[in-house]
C-alpha cells in the first residue's frame, strides 16, 4: 500500500505521516528530509549549484526511515539535526526548486518506497512521483495556524525564534513551493483534502484512517484488517 500526503509548509504532514505509517504498520518516508541533505550540501559547497550538480551521482547521503523518524548521514556523519537548522530552512525551497534536485530525489524515494507499503509525504508526490499511489491526501491549514504549529514545535525544542520569524518563513517557502516551474505545490485532482485548521491531531489522522478502511483500491482490496484503531 502506497498512501502519500501532500502539503504546505506546517500543515503538519511528518507527525500525521508518521502516525499513519505506525497505527497501518507501513514504512514512513520524509521527502523533506531528503530536500533538506541535498541543501546541506549547497551550503556546504557555498551555494554553488553546479557544485551541488556535480555531486547528484555521488552525494554520499544516506537516508534511515523507520516507522517513526528519519535519520540522514553524510558519509559516517549524521546530519538529522543540521538538516533542520533555520540557514537549511531558509535555502530548502531554493534547492527544492531545482529540476536536477527533484530528479535526484524522485528516484531515492522510488526506491525507498520499493517493497510497494510506505506513508510519503511532501508536496509533489500525487502529482509528479506518485501519480498511481493507493491513496492521495492533501493536508493543510491556514497560514496563521501553520506559522503557530511549526513555532511551537521548534520552541519545544529548545530553539530561539519569534513567532514573526516563522510566519514569514512559511509565506516565503509558500509563495516559492507554489510558483516553482517544475513540480509546484498543488493538490492533485484525485487527492481527499482534509483542511486541518480547527482539527486536532487525533482527527485528522482519524479521518485519514476512515477513508482507507472506507475506500478499497484495485490493488488494496480490503484494509480494514492492515489498520489499527
């Protein structure tokens, strides 16, 4: 079973992703993660977009999903906390924007995802790198609700940031994932919206739950047994 979950910025997709992949006992993939190793490396190397090129085929990434987290390494160093620094925020959707990155990451997660049962989530995957997915969402909130998720989950751990300061990031990163030429931030059209702006975490997921276990597939003919309450 492929479910992938698209979505702005803060919409909350890794948690729901990661909750999904837990309670249907299916392999979490993060394509931000990704994302973010690839900007890792463009600033490591200066912001040099034909060094980063240069490096597509031999990146020495490595990406650890498991049902809960993803862990990234560059070589024998991890890099999951780097990766999700405020310069890394700031560049992700510049890299992200770049047709040779998206390649580069379209076939990691294809092949990430190669045993057929995986949670993915992202902003393109519906659309461009899972056209044919068992089951499409597309989560998101208004921007206000979106800014103040993320500020509070950076709070939490321990990071010094205004919310004024998150807010601008989110409509930065919107207004760039949105007007991209290649692979821009849309819903595809088969996807189940789920606008999470006055839902609590247990809704959303539950609502997600509800329509696979409601909505059997060609190749997921019965899913009510996979899944947990």
């Amino acid at each position: 079973m492929i479910i992938v979950i698209d979505g702005p910025a803060g919409a909350g997709k890794s948690t729901t992703a990661k909750e999904i992949a837990r309670r249907a006992g299916l392999d979490y993939v993060d394509s931000g993660a990704m994302y973010r190793g690839f900007t890792y490396l463009y600033l490591k190397h200066g912001k040099d977009r034909s060094r980063l090129a240069g490096l597509l085929d031999d990146h020495g990434l490595r990406f650890e999903f498991h049902s809960t987290e993803a862990r990234v390494f560059h070589g024998e160093m991890e890099i999951t906390s780097d990766i999700r620094s405020d310069i890394v925020n700031s560049h992700v959707s510049e890299v992200a924007a770049m047709e040779e990155v998206r390649n580069a990451v379209r076939l990691l997660l294809r092949d990430a995802s190669a045993n057929g049962n995986a949670v993915l989530e992202g902003r393109d995957l519906g659309t461009v790198v899972f056209p044919d997915a068992d089951y499409k969402f597309f989560l998101t909130a208004d921007p206000e609700a979106r800014a103040r998720r993320r500020y509070d989950e950076r709070i939490r751990k321990g990071e010094q940031v205004s919310l004024q300061q998150v807010r601008e990031n989110v409509d930065t990163r919107d207004r760039i994932d949105s007007s991209r030429d290649i692979a821009p931030l849309k819903k595809a059209d088969d996807a189940v919206e789920i606008e999470s702006t006055s839902l609590t975490f247990e809704e959303q997921v539950t609502r997600i739950l509800q329509h696979i276990r409601s909505t059997p597939t060609e190749t997921q003919p019965n899913n009510s047994d996979q899944l947990k309450q």
